[in-house]
C-alpha cells in the first residue's frame, strides 16, 4: 500500500502524523511511504530523516492526496485538503465529527473510509486519544496558572499562593486522563485542586494516586455550581467517545464566578462542555466572556509538537500497520478497535454517536465488511 503524508495546515499545527520510526516499520512491512516537503519541520524532523528512513519526499499535498491510498494525519482534513480527498481512499487521523457538520458532509460526499483515532477502542479505553489527553491535561493546568496572571487578563493570582497567602482554587471537571494529568500538574505547582466526575470508583481511585491538595467530588449540576463559583480556574475535560460534549456549565452560571477567573475547555474539540465556548487558535487564545476568560484552543498538543508527535505517533502506528497490512475491511473484520475506529464509509456514516449529532442516518460498519 501507498501511505501519504501530508503537512498539517490546521493554524499553529506542528505535529506530523507519522515519524521515522514510523516510516521504516511501513517500509518493513513492504508498503511505500511519501511525505510532504518539510512536513515534520514543525517537530523538529527533516526531511533528511524520513528520507534515511525509507520515505520519498514529494513537494505538495496533491501529490501525496493523488497517490497515496492511505493517508495518515493529526488533524481533521481542512476543506482544501476534503477536496483533494479521492473516493474510497483511507484517511486515518483525529476527525471529531460529532461537532462539526460541514467535515461530516464533506467526507461523505468525498465517499471517503474515516478512520478516526479518538474512537478506536480497546477495553473500554481510548489507547490513541490517552496521549493527547495527557499533553492537553498537563497544559490546561500550565495555561490556567499563565492566564490568572493579571497583565494576561486575570485576578493576579499565583497557583501555588506564597507563605501566609491562599493558594489558587483549581475545578477540574472529569476524572479521565486529561482530568487526572491536569489535577497532578495543578497540585504540583501547589494549587488546592477539586477534581468532580460521576463515576465513584474513578473517584476511589482518584482519591488514591493524587496527593492531598486534591480532593474528590461527585460530579452533578449542583456540585459543579457550587465548585466553580469560588474558582480561580475551571478545566473542562469530560468526553463521550465520539459523541459531542455534554455542556455542563451554561451561561448563566458564569454571571457567580470570580471575574477574570480562567475556563480552559480540553473538551472544545468535541464541542466543549461549556456553552460559551468557541474553537480558538494557538495565535489568538483567550477571549472573555461576562468577566470569566475563556481559552478554548482546539489542537492544544500542537504548542508541544514534538513530544506530541512521537507520543501519538507510538501509538497510532500499531493500528496503521494492521489497516495497510491487510486492509480496511479484513482489518475492521479482525480487529474490533478498528472497526469502532470507521466513522465514514463509502458516504454513510458508521459512527452511531455522529449520526445521532447530526440527525443522519447511521450505518452499523458491518454492512460494509461482509
């Protein structure tokens, strides 16, 4: 098989979506690898190592789209690249359909077969979801301590506090990775953090790995209303696989926090879980919204592309070797993650909780794998 490459265009995306390590395995495997010019430059890779590798550097995207029978990203497909996009061609990457409509309709008229990392699944986990939630969770912490300074917009409040003074009140709003990662960095840095989620055994173990400026809360409407009125800053985390964001803080509740407190909603890519929430970039991140600050950036790994990129590229390389060895369908056929992993096929969709967001008709895979 023919594995393509191309260069992120997502603003401020410097990840790449395969590594050198990558490449060789592909080319062990007997396929052919081509990559974009200069499309691993924002990790820290050139094209000199992909060549040393085995990959044949070609000087756009069309070509790699053109060529390539499967295409391996980070991002969703930009509409310039849905367009390039040929039918039956296998694009494999994050897409986050759920919230986003025109890529959902692009790729189906595309009759493209999406493969979308964040709902491969494996013992009820998200194996290539987990590394990007850890980036994202360490980072909303380190934004939200960056963000409450007051010549960024915020109260003037150190995370950690000093001798004598309070230190920061940190909201943490789920349980999973990103949560847990964002509740360790935020207690590292001395914070008084409180972490919600409706699972109590989460919470039990929670309660056992994190230390104890972090306390656990069951997670309800109540409780999230009381914990984020004296918040200095809230961390949005929670995640249905595949489906779009439950949004747990609406507007009004904003009107009872602390003004230029901070919300940091990781969960934006799926829609967000705040209803003042919109997709920022790396370039413009903040803005405000009745006095709270709102940083909803929606490819937070991108800042730390090249611990980003090697993490996912570790562990979406597993998957890309079964798909090209042996096919999207005898893959989906052998392989349960992969088949949970097909969201678009041949213009239908495949992903339940995408059909159900957008009210269109859904597919079970296995229509496409007899």
């Amino acid at each position: 098989m023919i594995i393509g490459v191309p260069k992120e265009i997502k603003p401020n995306e410097n990840r790449v979506g395969m590594t050198p390590a990558g490449v060789m395995e592909f080319v062990h495997h007997g396929h052919e690898v081509i990559v974009e010019k200069n499309a691993g430059v924002g990790s820290g890779i050139d094209d000199s190592e992909f060549i040393k590798a085995g990959a044949k550097i070609v000087s756009s995207a069309k070509e790699v789209f053109e060529n390539a029978e499967m295409i391996v990203k980070v991002k969703e497909p930009q509409p310039v690249e849905i367009e390039m996009i040929k039918e039956g061609q296998i694009v494999y990457t994050y897409f986050h359909l759920a919230p986003d409509k025109p890529q959902t309709v692009g790729l189906m008229n595309r009759k493209t077969v999406a493969i979308a990392y964040e709902t491969i699944e494996i013992d009820g986990k998200l194996p290539l979801l987990e590394p990007m939630s850890e980036v994202a969770g360490k980072m909303a912490s380190i934004m939200s301590a960056y963000y409450l300074a007051k010549p960024y917009g915020g109260r003037g409040v150190l995370a950690g506090g000093v001798t004598g003074v309070h230190s920061a009140k940190f909201v943490v709003l789920g349980g999973g990775t990103a949560g847990l990662n964002a509740a360790k960095v935020a207690s590292g840095m001395g914070a008084n953090v409180h972490i919600l989620d409706i699972n109590v055994e989460r919470l039990r173990y929670l309660e056992d790995v994190l230390p104890k400026n972090c306390q656990t809360v069951t997670s309800n409407k109540f409780a999230i209303i009381e914990e984020i009125k004296d918040a200095d800053a809230v961390i949005g985390t929670v995640l249905i696989p595949g489906a779009r964001t439950p949004r747990l803080i609406t507007k009004d509740m904003l009107k009872d926090m602390k003004k230029s407190s901070i919300i940091v909603d990781v969960s934006i890519d799926q829609g967000g879980c705040v209803e003042t929430s919109h997709p920022t970039t790396h370039q413009d991140p903040v803005y405000e919204v009745d006095g709270v600050l709102h940083y909803c950036v929606a490819n937070m790994p991108g800042a730390y592309a090249r611990t980003s990129t090697f993490a996912l590229a570790n562990v979406t390389l597993k998957y890309g070797l079964l798909i090209a060895d042996l096919g999207w369908k005898e893959a989906a056929r052998q392989y349960e993650p992969i088949k949970k992993g097909l969201n678009v096929v041949f213009g239908k969709i495949t992903c339940k909780p995408v059909a159900e967001a957008h009210e269109f008709e859904y597919v079970p895979p296995e229509e496409f794998l007899k």
